[in-house]
C-alpha cells in the first residue's frame, strides 16, 4: 500500500510507493480537477487542505495505486504532475 507525504519544503505532495509514483506541486495547482476527471484508476482526489493561492489541490489517494498511464499529466494545464514509473531512491 502507498503513503502520502510531504517533502521538506512542503510544496509537493508525493506518493510513497515502488512504483508508478505520482508527484503534485501543491502550490501551483489551481485544483481544476481535469486530473481527477480523467484519471482512469480515481487515484488522485482534492486535498480538503488549501495551498498558499487559496486553493484546493489535487493529491493521490492512498487506497488506489496508479498504473502511470499519463492522462493526469497530460491534462494538467499548469504542468504540476510529474510521474515517475520506476523507484529513483
């Protein structure tokens, strides 16, 4: 199972796992939920938290594991998602 955790500067939400891993910046999604829509495992949801904009972000579900197809990344239009289908220690 996977983990959600902060990196230090507290500006990504990372996924915890072998692998696929899904990284989000926080602070630059405007929580448009084109990710969240075309995501076809419902892996990532909206944080009940808000960045430093005011918004509600995106982060990946702990109970569903991503098979890094792309479309989130693909669909972001600010370029927040970043998916890393191997672990990179």
């Amino acid at each position: 199972m996977s983990e959600l955790k902060f990196t230090e500067d507290k500006h990504v939400v990372q996924q915890t796992q072998k692998s696929p891993r899904v990284e989000i910046k926080k602070d630059k999604c405007k929580g448009c939920r084109l990710c969240i829509l075309y995501c076809p495992t419902k892996h990532l949801k909206l944080s009940p938290q808000f960045n430093k904009k005011g918004r509600q972000f995106v982060e990946p579900r702990e109970t569903t594991g991503c098979v890094g197809c792309g479309f989130c990344f693909s669909m972001c239009p600010d370029a927040c998602i970043e998916i890393y289908t191997k672990d990179e220690g």
